[in-house]
C-alpha cells in the first residue's frame, strides 16, 4: 500500500525484521528459494536511512498491527505456503498492508516527536485589498514589472 511505501521513505522497515519477531511470528525457513541462501531474508529491504533507537520503539509499541509487516508469502518456494505466519492472535496477516495502523502512528510520534495534527474549519476569507485596489491590479496594463516572454527573451514594459 501507499502508506507501506510512505512509512519505508520516512524510515521505518519491515516489522518481519526485527530482532525480536520469534516472539510473534513464525518464519517458514524451508520455503525461503535455495538461491536466497547468501542473502539474509530477514534484513531483506532494512531501511538504513534512519537510525530508528530500536529499543526505544520495541519497548513502547507492540508489534501486531502494523502495515509494516512484509508479505506472508513473499519470496516463498512454492507460492501456496507461506514464508511468514502469525504465531500470536493479535498478529492478523489478512490485515497486512492495508491501513495505517495506531501502532504505526506510535512509532511515528516517537521518531519524529509530533502529534498528528487534526484538519481545523478554513477560517473566514479575510479581504487583503481595498475594492480599488482589486480594479487596479486587474489591469495589468499599468504594472510596471509586467514582463512577456517572447520565446528565452524577455522585456520589461513601462508605460
């Protein structure tokens, strides 16, 4: 989803890669292809471009829903078993990439300190010109600095 590529430019990588997800889910190492075995499947698409304080967030936000989890079935040998699987309840893969979820707000907050900010009314059109002020600036005939382009070259007008 947007929001799994939007939470991956600002920093954050798959919750399938932290060091704590035994505890949460289980990985189906006999269905990762033989060809991945140089490659780390757990660091696969760890986002360094952020030093998240891992303990910080592990200790504060719980791992369950998160639209951060990688695909149950990516990067799997056969495609009907997956490579991941919940071991807890909470941990729902159908759910998976599909919203933006409280805990993704929570890590969000901490690394970056804001709380979201809520839409407020528009506020009342505020009139910065006088009604003469509105006529003359329709004219654009008496502006000074009005410059035309004519292809790269351009004039300045006076009148």
């Amino acid at each position: 989803s947007i929001f799994h590529l939007l939470l991956h430019a600002l920093g954050f990588g798959h919750i399938n890669n932290r060091d704590d997800r035994d505890n949460f889910i289980h990985v189906n190492s006999e269905n990762i292809p033989d060809d991945f075995a140089t490659t780390s499947i757990p660091r696969f698409f760890d986002t360094y471009n952020v030093e998240i304080p891992m303990y910080e967030l592990y200790s504060r936000v719980s791992p369950f829903k998160s639209v951060m989890y990688m695909d149950g079935m990516a990067w799997g040998k056969h495609q009907a078993l997956t490579v991941f699987s919940p071991i807890d309840d909470e941990v729902n893969p159908i759910a998976w990439q599909t919203q933006l979820e409280k805990e993704d707000k929570e890590r969000l907050m901490l690394l970056y300190g804001a709380e979201p900010v809520k839409p407020t009314n528009t506020p009342p059109s505020v009139e910065r010109l006088s009604p003469e002020e509105k006529q003359s600036a329709k004219d654009v005939k008496k502006c000074a600095d009005l410059i035309e382009s004519r292809t790269t070259i351009r004039f300045t007008f006076e009148h």
